[in-house]
C-alpha cells in the first residue's frame, strides 16, 4: 500500500492513531492512519465532560477507588496500555491485558483498553486478533468513533475493503469532524478505484485537519495517478514539508516525476523512501523505472527484481497508474 493508516494512536492505528495513511492505516501509505486520546482512546489524567469520558478515561480518579498497595500496580498497567508507539507492543499488549483481567474496570475504560490493545496486535500484524478486541471495545461503547476506525484499519489490511469502509462510515456518523477516518475512507476508496470518491475525502480531511500530512499525501497520489502532476507535486510538497520523512510522501511524489519524465528527480525521491522504509515494493519498483529511463539497466533490473519479490503485483499496480 502506499499510505499509512490512521489508527487513534500516534501511529497508524488509534490508540485512544492513520491513520490510518499513503501507506503510512491515519492505516496505506506510510499515513493510516492516529492519535492518542486526541490522539484518541488514550486514558487520560485530567477532568473531561461525561460527554468526553466516551473518548478518554481519568486514570487518577479511578485510582482512587483502589486501595494504596493496588494503585502502584493498576496505574503501571494505565501507562503500559496508554503508551502507544513509545513502547514494544507486546508491553501495550500486556498492561491492556492485565487491566482487561483484573474485573475492576467500567465499560467506558475497557472500550479504550480494547481498543488499544487490537492497535498493538496491529502493530504485530495480527489483525484478526484486533478485529476481536475491537468488536469488544464496540460492544463496550457503541458510539466510540475510534474502535470504528481502527477496526476499517485492520480490515483494510486483510484487503476486505467492504467492511472497512461501513466501518471508516461509521467512524464519521458517530464523530463528523474525524479527519483520520475521512483519509482512511479516501486510502479504501483509492484501493477500490474510486478515485473521485477518495478525493472528495482527502479535501475533507484537509479542511479539518491542515497540519495532517497523510492528507495531502493521499491527495498528491491521486492526482499523479490521474496525471494531474503539478498539483500533485505541491501537495506532496506540503506533505513533506509538514513531516519531513514521510516515506510515502517521497513515493508520492516519485510517482509525479516519473510522470513528468524527470527520471533523476523520481530516482532522488524513490531512494529517500527507501532510505526511510527499504522494503517499499512501490518506491523499488519506481526506482527501477526511473532507473531504467536512465540508461542503467543494471541497477534497474536488481530494483525491479527486488520489488517483485516483495510484491508480486507491483508491475501491474504501476501499469493501472498509467506507468510502465
């Protein structure tokens, strides 16, 4: 994929973070599509509105239910179960878990616990697995907008594009200003070949959120494929400019030059996104193109080569992009 996904974590899947998402699950190109509490699900530690417990929870309150010695222990597995991408999944996984395990926590807490585990099992790939726990965080509160989200995520990475998008659907019904679900939709509707459909998302998404810089990404894909180059070129511009080592921006915009015939300039972006991720199918495979372009066959046929071994279908993806 060539966006990341916009999860509610920080990352690509929503810890209460495309995210997703280009391939970044905002969860499709790295962008993705997420947050954490507003990067949302996360557990916070201030004072919120009843309203606002439905997206966060008041660790240091409900500590206060506990008796001392068992504080110490609850709030560590808060912390683990908050911390997103600042630690290995596998310690989000087991401070979720202990909280899940311990029977003492309300349904509006293990909506967010649940949810923040299936973003770690996303992160280990095991999408099955949070699909599980995010069916739980669902059932737990129905009209939390993230589960809904990071949910489309992990179906989106089974390529079950259907349910992921009754779920991004969702994940906007319940919460119209989600600017990651809209960029998620827009990833599935690009999968789908629904273009005008995903650009309609991607200019919603950057009307709400500006600084999202999966948004512009996505919409610099687009338009490139539909060879709309130098209005792609500025909005992977402004991609990168808001993040500067997005990989999927630099794959976005490779696709742009090679366009263009600027075989040296696609050549530079490609390798800035491999030099970020070295085991982007897309950005091997353009390489290669832009390479090949160059009279160095050589070098070409290695990058070509290495890409269809990553991705079988990457020659047909670039063929259906207009490229070959």
């Amino acid at each position: 994929m060539r966006f990341s996904r916009l999860t509610s974590t920080g990352g690509k899947t929503s810890f209460s973070s495309i995210v997703l998402g280009r391939k970044r699950l905002l969860s499709g190109r790295d962008g993705g599509s997420s947050e954490q509490a507003s990067r949302p699900g996360r557990l916070r530690k201030f004072g919120r509105t009843d309203s606002a417990l439905r997206r966060c929870v008041l660790p240091a309150l409900l500590l206060l239910a506990l008796p001392a010695a068992g504080q110490t222990g609850r709030f560590k597995n808060i912390e683990l179960c908050n911390a997103g991408s600042q630690v290995e999944a596998d310690s989000v996984i087991t401070g979720c878990t202990a909280l899940i395990d311990s029977g003492a926590e309300t349904p509006v807490t293990l909506a967010i616990v649940y949810n923040n585990r299936g973003n770690a099992l996303i992160k280990k790939g095991e999408y099955d697995n949070a699909i599980r726990d995010y069916d739980q965080s669902i059932k737990n509160d129905p009209d939390y907008a993230k589960a809904f989200n990071n949910r489309g995520v992990a179906y989106q990475q089974k390529g079950e594009l259907d349910l992921a998008l009754q779920d991004f659907e969702q994940a906007i019904k319940l919460d119209s200003q989600y600017a990651g679900a809209f960029v998620n939709r827009a990833r599935a509707n690009s999968d789908k070949g629904e273009y005008d459909l995903a650009m309609r998302d991607y200019d919603e998404a950057i009307q709400l959120a500006p600084a999202l810089a999966a948004a512009w990404n996505g919409r610099c894909w687009i338009r490139a494929i539909r060879g709309d180059v130098q209005a792609a070129l500025a909005d992977c511009n402004e991609a990168l400019r808001l993040e500067p080592n997005l990989a999927a921006a630099f794959d976005s915009r490779g696709l742009a030059y090679l366009k263009m015939g600027r075989w040296d300039a696609a050549l530079a972006d490609y390798s800035s996104a491999l030099r970020l991720n070295p085991s982007r199918a897309s950005s091997l495979y353009g390489r290669g193109l832009a390479k090949l372009k160059s009279g160095q066959a050589a070098d070409a046929n290695a990058d070509l080569s290495a890409a269809a071994a990553l991705n079988p279908k990457v020659k047909d993806d670039f063929a259906r992009y207009g490229v070959n």
